[in-house]
C-alpha cells in the first residue's frame, strides 16, 4: 500500500518532473464529507478469478509512464 502522496512523488522521481510534492492531510482540506483514514484499493475477489496480481508500485508507474511516451 501506498499513500497518494508516495505515489505522486515516486511518479515525480521516475518522469523526472519539475516542483514539489506537499503532503496534505484529507481533515485539513475542509472537504464536506469525511475520508477514512486508511483506505487501501484492493479486491478480495481477484484470486479467486484468476486475475493476476498488481504489480509493484514502481513496476507499475513505469510501465504506466511508458505507455504516455508510446500515446
């Protein structure tokens, strides 16, 4: 599992993008409905459906990066 913001700066870090990326908490954004605390995307279901793993956060921003230089 990772944070948006480790996702955003390992994106940064791969593209080599310029600027900064500033954690924010969700209860300081003044948002009208509350956002969990931990909240992680993950399917129970996907083995048993034969769906392959996720790959690797950094396997998968790479090839997802990859595939915006192919577009």
């Amino acid at each position: 599992p990772a944070s948006w913001f480790e996702v955003l700066t390992r994106v940064q870090d791969l593209a080599g993008f310029p600027g900064s990326v500033e954690p924010q908490r969700a209860a300081d954004l003044g948002l009208p409905a509350p956002r969990p605390v931990y909240s992680v995307l993950r399917s129970v279901f996907t083995p048993h459906l034969g769906i392959d793993p996720m790959p690797p956060l950094e396997e998968g921003l790479k090839d997802f990066l990859g595939a915006l230089d192919r577009a």
